[in-house]
C-alpha cells in the first residue's frame, strides 16, 4: 500500500497568468512562483500585451528622437550656431541675445501654455500623477502640445530638463495604444510606465537606466513581470532612436578615475550631507510646484521668470539650459573656476530652475539634479583635496552626481545605472558611488520621504485640479 503525502497547511497559492507552458511542479512540490520577485498578478504579460510592448518602444523612440530634433532646432536658431554644443554657444553669444531669446520665449510660450490648458481642460498630461494614484489615462494631444512647448523653453536656455517630453511622450503613446486594446487598468498603468522610462532612456542613449526608471520609480517594483517589459521597452526605445540621436555615450572621455581610499570616505561623509541638500531642494520644488501660476497669470508669469533668468545669467551664462555642459565640465575637472564661482552656480542653479518651474513651465529636473549634485561634488572636492590630496576633481563629481540624483528621485538603482550608462567609464568608482548614494538616499527618505515628483503631485482639494500645469513625463510644474 503506498504513502501518501502529506499535504502541508491550507493556504492561497499564488498563481500566474497567463500560466506557464509547463504545468508540472517540480519533485519538492514547490512553485516558481513562491520566489517573491517572479509573481505579479495585477498585469498579466498576455501575447498581446508583449505586442504592444513592442510597438510602445517603437513609438517611444520615433517621439523620442523627434522631440530630440525640435530641441536642437530651437537652439541653433535661438543662439545662431551650427556645430558644436549648446553651453558653448551659449557663452559666445551676446548677453543681449541671451536675454532677447529668453524674454520671446517666455512671451510666447506663456500664452500657448494657457490657451493649450484651457483647450484641454479636464484632460491629463500628469504622467506621475496617473501613474500612482490614477490608471493611466492620459491625453496624447495635451501630452503632445506640452512637450513641444517643454521643448522650446528648454532649448531657448530655462533652466529646466529636456527629459521631461520624451517621458511624457512615451507614457502618451502607451496609453493610446492601451486605450486602442482595451487593456486591464493594471496592464494599461504598466504600458503607460514602460514608455515613460523608455523615453529617458532613448534620449540619453541610457537603455538599463531608462528600465530602472520604469521599474523602480514610475510602477515601483523590481519583480520579473515588470523588469522584463521594461527592459524590452527601454532598449527598443533606444535603439530606434538611433535613427537621429548618436550612439555613443552623453558623456564622452571621461577619464576612468582610479579608486582610492580617500574617495570612499569622501562618500562615507557627504553622503549624508548630500540628502539633506536634496530635502531642502524637494522641498523647495514643492512649494514652488503648488504656488504656481493659474488662469491669466500664466499669461506673463513665464515672461518674467525667463527674463529674470536672463539678466541673472548677464553674469552666469552656465545657468541657462538644462546642465548638462555644467555635468560635462564637472565630470571632466575641466574649467571649475574658483571655489566662490562653484559657491555660486551651486545656489542658483537649483533657484534658477524653481524659477522657471514656478513660472508654470513644463520641463524635467533630472539634468538639473545632476548638474547640482556634479557641482557639489567639485566643490567639496576642492575642499577635500587641501586635507587629503591626490584625486581629481572630477571623480567627487561623479560621485557625488550620483548622490544627489538617487536621493532626489529617490531611486539610487536608477540613479547608479544612470551614471553609469551616461559615461561609460564611472563603474571604476562603483563603491564610493554606491555609498553616498545609499547614504544621501536613506537621509533623504528618513528625514523627509518626497521626491522632486512626489512634491508635486497637486493636492486632492486643490481647485486648480480642473487646469493642471503638468509636466511631461509626470514632472507637474
């Protein structure tokens, strides 16, 4: 007479759907599925949904470099220069066509932003927003007019990032398609959040980090059924993009800086210092985000921020853009200036871009977090270097870039990746990077818990819901 096995106690099994193609446990009995990173009931990875996967990283990269090209345009014209890039430009250009760019933009710009929200009122272009407390709804023609018009401040010189559209777009694209399918809520919100990390992906040529954005910040887990989707999304993204936008790094020859112990407890320290520089800079995202300009003040607010901006950078023309030549010049210890200077771009670099979000503009915070945190990193740096020398100024900008991002966003695997991915020679310095990422993450979150979109998520009472001055890709103004 046979054994027979005991069955263990009575519980609810996880299952997945669709289910495997084989159906046979193995000898223990055990599921697959008990491994805690495998199951995700929610948004089933059904045939169809892999399609429009797919065709969500295909639009996402088309948008992507196209969002990419309007960019560029707008500062060839803007700063009349043919070759090269926008930082340089920028300073050789005359301080009063500085100033003219930046005042027409914020006068043009100022009006089309009311005009487009009024035309599309009651409509969503708050891809964080949907994300993490709707279901993903969002309008491709409100999407499609506030990244264009992201784009042409960004590219006229405001102090805000040009991630933000191409975000957004991708989101746009895969709710459309989620829409056209009528797909679940769960498998629409994941659609929705594999195109918005695909488009940062594709614009930085950053295809892990963009997944990691997915993943880790816009849907909030880093189990298989999302990782997967969005890896997929990422790198299609990515490499459709190719078709307009280079295939090599953002961040060419950086030097692969060597580890050295007094890099590890340069990290050990600011790091902590670092989060809370980044509480302060949420904080201040935030309280400009609800302030911001509705109805006719939208008319002028722009305007005015974008010229205060151009008369501030009569004297720092390094503020204007998105900064990313200040990343590049701090990642390459090339042209730092004094400790005052870098004393100085550190604080109005962050205040410069508030401004402009608070003016009601649209655009991204990711490069200008970068470049803060890069900037930091020189400087203390410099300071570090009198007690404890041989390092160049370039690896505290690396890492503590990485710092500043992980703790705004915070996502410190995104943010790593993301370093990573722009340069392609930082991993040597992967362990003091993950340190003061860690570190100024942990501070930020303990102390505070915001992000710079979490900040600005709009308040439920908020009577300004019915006209949101949203960012692309979810960064609300």
């Amino acid at each position: 007479m046979g054994t027979r096995r005991r069955e263990g106690p009575a519980r609810h099994p996880r299952v997945r759907t669709p289910p495997p193609v084989i159906g046979y446990r193995l000898p223990s009995g055990r599921g697959a599925t008990e491994q805690p990173n495998a199951a995700n009931d929610s948004a089933p990875l059904t045939v169809e949904m892999w399609v429009l996967v797919v065709a969500t990283g295909v639009a996402t990269g088309l948008l992507g470099a196209g969002m990419m090209w309007l960019l560029h345009a707008v500062q060839h014209v803007a700063f009349s220069y043919s070759h090269g890039t926008f930082g340089p430009a920028v300073a050789h250009a005359s301080p009063h066509r500085r100033l003219a760019v930046l005042a027409i933009a914020g006068a043009v710009t100022g009006p089309a932003w009311y005009a487009l929200r009024r035309a599309t009122r009651g409509e969503s272009s708050d891809l964080d927003d949907e994300l993490w407390t709707g279901t993903g709804d969002l309008s491709f023609r409100r999407s499609l007019g506030t990244s264009v018009l992201s784009e042409v401040v960004v590219g006229a010189g405001a102090s805000l990032g040009r991630e933000a559209a191409p975000k957004l777009m991708g989101g746009a694209a895969g709710s459309l398609l989620a829409k056209w399918r009528q797909l679940t809520p769960a498998q629409r919100r994941l659609l929705v959040a594999c195109g918005g990390g695909a488009g940062m992906g594709a614009v930085y040529n950053v295809p892990l980090g963009g997944a990691l954005v997915t993943a880790e910040l816009l849907y909030g887990s880093l189990t298989l059924p999302v990782i997967l989707p969005a890896l997929a999304c990422s790198w299609i993204a990515t490499a459709v993009s190719w078709i307009y936008l280079p295939t090599t790094a953002t961040y060419v020859n950086v030097p692969s800086y060597p580890l050295r112990p007094s890099l590890v407890v340069f990290a050990l320290v600011a790091g902590p210092l670092i989060g809370l520089i980044a509480v302060a800079y949420i904080r201040l995202i935030g309280w400009v985000s609800y302030h911001r300009p509705s109805g006719r003040w939208l008319l002028v607010a722009p305007l005015v921020a974008f010229t205060v901006l151009g008369v501030v950078a009569l004297g720092y023309p390094q503020l204007l853009g998105n900064g990313k030549d200040l990343t590049r010049t701090s990642l390459l210890a090339i042209g730092g200036g004094s400790v005052a200077l870098l004393a100085t771009l550190v604080i109005l670099k962050p205040l410069m871009t508030a401004l402009c979000l608070g003016s009601g503009a649209t655009g991204g915070l990711f490069m200008p977090s970068m470049a803060t945190g890069a900037l930091l990193g020189v400087l203390g740096g410099k300071m570090w270097t009198q007690a404890w020398p041989g390092n160049a100024a370039g690896a505290f900008a690396v890492i503590a870039a990485a710092a500043m991002v992980g703790a705004s966003m915070q996502a410190p695997l995104a943010a790593l990746a993301l370093m990573i991915e722009l340069t392609r020679t930082t991993d040597t310095l992967i362990v003091p990077m993950i340190a003061a990422t860690a570190l100024a993450t942990i501070v930020a979150r303990y102390l505070d818990g915001y992000s710079i979109y979490s900040s600005r998520l709009p308040p439920r009472s908020d009577s300004r819901r019915e006209e949101p001055a949203a960012t692309p890709a979810g960064e609300r103004l």
